[in-house]
C-alpha cells in the first residue's frame, strides 16, 4: 500500500494502470508466498475450527495442539495432507490481493478531504476504505474459499466421496447444492471486514509512528519496521474478529456432507448452537494456531508487498507526466484540489516547493 501503506510519494485520486500493476503484481506475489510458507498451518487452523481438538496420540499423552494434529494429518494423509486446499488459497489470493491492494488505494485517494490536522487520513476514513475494499474481494472470492475449506477438511470425513480438485469441487458444489454452495459463509466473510477494518488502520498508524520517531518517511521504513508493524497490527486485529472465521468455516465446511442433517440452519443459528454446546471458547478453537500462522504470514505478505512494488515502482517505465497533488512523502494526505488546470498545479508545486511534497510522475 502506498504510503499509507507504505509507498508511493503521493497518492492521486485515481490510480494510474503503471500504479496498479505495482500495487495488483505485488500484492499477488506477496499472497502467493505467504500462502505457500504457512499452508500446514492453515489446514490444521480450519480443522481445529470445524471439528474441534484432535485426539491424543495412542500413547495417550497428550502434546501439543499443533504437533498431535501434524502427526494425525501426516499418519493418515501424508505430506500432502499438509498442503491440502494450496491449490484454491493461492487461486483466491492472486485475486483477493491484485484487487484489494489496488481498491484500497482507490479508495483512500477518493476519501483524502478526510484528513485530520496533521494531514492524515482519519480513522474513520481509513476504516472505510479498507472495509470497502475487504467487501469487494469477498464477495468476488468466497466460492474459491469454500473449495479450500472442503478441501482442507474432507481428510476428515468418512463415507464422504472426496473432490479430485478446484474443477471438481465447483462443478459438484453447483451440482449438489446450486450457486447457493458457493457463497456459503458469505455473511460472516462479509463480518470479517472488520478485521481489515481494524487491521490496516492500525498498521497505517504503526508505520507513521515508527517513520516519526526514526525521522524517516514511511516509504523509506526498512523491512525490520514494516514486519514489526504488520505482526502487531495482525495479532489485534485476528484476537478482535477471530469468532466470525469459525462461523464461517462451520457454514462453508457443513455442505459437503449431502447424507447428513445440516447441522446450522445460517450464521445466527451457528452461532446459538456453537455458544450453547461450547461455550465463549468454542468461538476461539484453533485461534493461537491462527496467531502462529496469520502473524508470520502477515509479515511476509506486507514485507514482500512492499519490497516488490518498490522495486516494481523502480523497474517499471513511467507514463506521460502529469502534475497531480495528493498524498506527500511522508504519507500524509493533502486534500484533492478543485480541478483548476496546469496553471493551478504548477503554483502548488512552487508554494510547496521547499516542503517534502513531491509531484508524482505517471
């Protein structure tokens, strides 16, 4: 993200296809290697969700929470237990960051007159350009996550004819359970907007604190600073919004079972059931597996985001100049200016001349 999320020297109002390439191609790239690096994590987090804790180990001693599911999933399925749902997660993810990172942006280029007195975007403004942005990618990707979630937790299920792959598993959702299927979990996916909603203000903020007190911008923050920003704002955000993803995945995981009663009946009633059998607990089953594998995976998405669209930014041939005003260097947001011409443009440019904006090029 730019410098608000940590780039570019100033933000306009509508991002240009060079600036989308960089903030789409990173954000793809990033998602895709952090996907792949926690992977074994995330299968055992979803399975924690939906079917609880697993059972000890024959010994009868009981480890850890992690180390027994690994060794279940290893005896029973093999290394590729471990990697089950890859294929869909990085298929989401190549959308779901090319497209939110981009839409986020946008976004906070449209709110900018929302700046506070120091010229950044307020909370609330920055809440809602992530929320806004966290609706468009889930409800574009939701039928890709409910592949993943079925195909993370089919493993587990007896009698239960597996899906072969992605093709198999949409054609037999549609098939067996109408496009409806697909966008099971979509409400409290649609809830967990929250969590981006809290998330990347908080790490906005991190990051202009930490650009202040080093006398740095935030575009210039070294990747020891943008890890420390992004893990604190992901371990709050996730502990905050946790009890939506295990709604979700119960709802999105029930279907596959065609010969079975449907257990939940929608969110609210998974809800009712979840807290009268578990209690507030059972809205936190696998959440420190989550904080193991959503903190290094945000470090690494973030990290590499913001490496990759400098150097995308660097490598990239810049398009035909044009003054525009908007976000400063140190990713402060200036108010969008009446569209008044070049002329009005260039006498900005020279009333700021000696302060640290900068006139981006396209």
């Amino acid at each position: 993200m730019s410098n608000g999320g940590g780039g570019r020297s100033y933000h306009p109002q509508s991002i240009s296809i060079r600036e989308f390439i960089c903030h789409g191609g990173a954000g793809a790239t990033a998602g895709a290697i952090a996907a792949t690096f926690v992977c074994p994590l995330d299968v055992i987090k979803t399975r924690l969700q939906v079917h609880g804790l697993p059972q000890a180990s024959q010994s009868g001693v009981r480890g850890s929470v992690i180390i027994t599911s690994l060794q279940n999933i290893i005896r029973n399925e093999g290394l590729k237990g471990m990697y089950r749902g890859l294929s869909p997660t990085i298929i989401a993810l190549l959308p779901n960051w090319a497209v939110y990172f981009p839409l986020y942006e946008q976004l906070k280029g449209l709110l900018s007159s929302y700046a506070d007195n120091s010229g950044q975007l307020t909370i609330g403004a920055n809440m809602a350009a992530a929320a806004g942005a966290g609706a468009a990618t889930a409800i574009t990707t939701n039928p890709l996550w409910v592949v993943k979630t079925r195909l993370q937790t089919q493993g587990m299920r007896t009698g239960v004819v597996p899906y072969t792959g992605v093709l198999s598993a949409l054609r037999r959702i549609v098939h067996e359970e109408g496009f409806r299927g697909l966008y099971s979990g979509v409400l409290p996916s649609l809830a967990g907007i929250s969590h981006v909603a809290i998330q990347f203000p908080a790490y906005e903020k991190i990051k202009s604190y930490m650009a202040k007190k080093g006398n740095t911008t935030v575009d210039h923050l070294s990747p020891v600073d943008v890890a420390i920003a992004s893990s604190i704002s992901k371990v709050f955000a996730s502990i905050m919004t946790y009890p939506h993803e295990v709604i979700r995945s119960r709802l999105q995981e029930q279907g596959q079972a065609r010969n079975t009663q449907v257990q939940y009946a929608g969110a609210i009633d998974c809800i009712r059931k979840v807290f009268r059998k578990e209690g507030v607990s059972g809205f936190y089953r696998g959440c420190a597996t989550n904080l193991l594998r959503t903190t290094p995976s945000a470090v690494i998405t973030f990290t590499s985001y913001e490496m990759i669209r400098r150097f995308l930014n660097q490598v990239l041939p810049p398009e035909a100049k044009n003054s525009e005003v908007g976000r400063r260097s140190d990713g402060h947001v200036k108010p969008w200016p009446n569209n008044r011409g070049n002329v009005e443009d260039n006498k900005l440019s020279q009333t700021h001349s000696n302060k640290d904006y900068t006139i981006k090029s396209h």
